[in-house]
C-alpha cells in the first residue's frame, strides 16, 4: 500500500479552513453586538429613569459610563484579551 500525504487543497480540508474562518467572523461579530447592546441598553435605562425622576442628564450618563466599562470588559473576556491566572503560574517575568 501507499502511503498517501492529505492534500491541503482538497475538498474536505478548505471546508475546514472556511469553517474556522466563519466561525472567527461570527465570535468577533457577536462580541461586537454584546458590547453595543450593552452600552446602548444602559444608556437607554439611564435616560428612562431621569425621565422618571426629573434628574437629566446624570443617570443617563452614568448609565453611559457603566455601559461602556461593561462592555469592555465584556468584550476583552470573550476575546480572551484578559490574562487568566492558573495555579503556579506567575504572571511576573522570571530573574
């Protein structure tokens, strides 16, 4: 029998590769959606209570505020651009 290489350029493997590549396009879509969602919903919640309580324009800007820091930190979460701490790792550089 032969041994035989897979070819890179075969059906089966450049399913693959575009698989991979969509779902990278939809994981980076839909954490741009959660951080607009979060800034926007915030923002909207803050405007309807000063509405309610006569206090424009201080919750919706801190609703604003909070909205954002939510969402970044969301957004770098589930990007993976936060470091995650393991047992017995150190995050300093070693001497």
């Amino acid at each position: 029998m032969q041994d035989r290489e897979p070819n890179e350029d075969s059906p089966s493997e450049r399913s693959r590769a575009d698989a991979a590549t969509s779902a990278a396009y939809l994981r980076h879509a839909g954490a741009g959606l959660q951080f607009a969602l979060t800034f926007l919903g915030l923002g909207l919640v803050g405007w309807w209570v000063d509405q309610q309580l006569g206090s424009e324009p201080w919750l919706l800007i801190a609703g604003i505020v909070l909205g954002a820091a939510g969402g970044m930190y969301s957004l770098a979460s589930r990007l993976d651009a936060l470091p995650r701490s393991r047992s017995g790792d150190s995050t300093r550089p070693r001497k």
